[in-house]
C-alpha cells in the first residue's frame, strides 16, 4: 500500500512540477517575478484534493480489484496515473496562479494592441 500510495505522489509531483514549470514561462513573458511560496499558497487547494484522490483510491482500492481483478498487475501504474490527472484537473479546475498571468498577459498584449481594458 506505501508503494501505492509513493507511486500517486510521484504522478502528482511530477504534474505540479510540469505546471509550476509552464507557469515560470509565462511569468517570464509578463515580465512578472515568480515567486515560488506565492505559487504553492495559490495552487494549495489543488494541491491537497489531488492528494485526497489518491488517499480515496487506496481507500477503496479493494472494492474496485473486486470489482475487475484482472487490473491487479496495473495498480501501481493506476496510482501514478490518477496522481498525475488528478493533480492536472484540480489544478486546472482550481489553480489560480496560471489564471492570474495570462489575464496580466492580456492586459499587456491589449495595451501594446490599442485595445481598452476598459
């Protein structure tokens, strides 16, 4: 079950990095200085129910190898999987560092546009 449980972590790490990453570009690209514990207090909500899809997978992991016992092989891989999307949809859901610099990024492509905010 700790494999299980590292295995869904991983996917999620792996996921927030790849975000946390993309989002450092667009920073770059607003000419905005990104601050990392500001990007981890936004995107904590995202963060922790990502974590509470993996809890509830090993929590009801014996119900759905019942369920279909021929996935026995793949749960490791199912646990990386469900990490990752899970961390990828909450964080899309609820992720407000990303939401945050592409709005500045409008603003600014409409200024250097002739387009009103207004």
């Amino acid at each position: 079950m700790i494999m299980y449980l590292f295995a869904g972590l991983l996917g999620q790490l792996f996921q927030v990095l790849a975000k946390m990453s993309s989002t450092k570009k667009d920073f770059a690209v607003a000419n905005k200085t990104f601050v990392l514990k500001k990007y981890f207090e936004d995107e904590q909500i995202s963060i922790y129910m990502s974590i509470a899809v993996i809890l509830i997978m090993a929590i009801t992991m014996k119900e759905w190898l019942y369920i279909k016992p021929g996935i026995d092989k793949y749960v490791t891989i199912i646990f990386v999987m469900g990490g990752a999307i899970g961390s990828w949809a909450f964080g899309l859901l609820l992720g407000k560092s990303k939401k945050y610099i592409r709005d500045v990024v409008d603003v600014k492509t409409n200024k250097a546009d002739g387009i009103d905010n207004n």
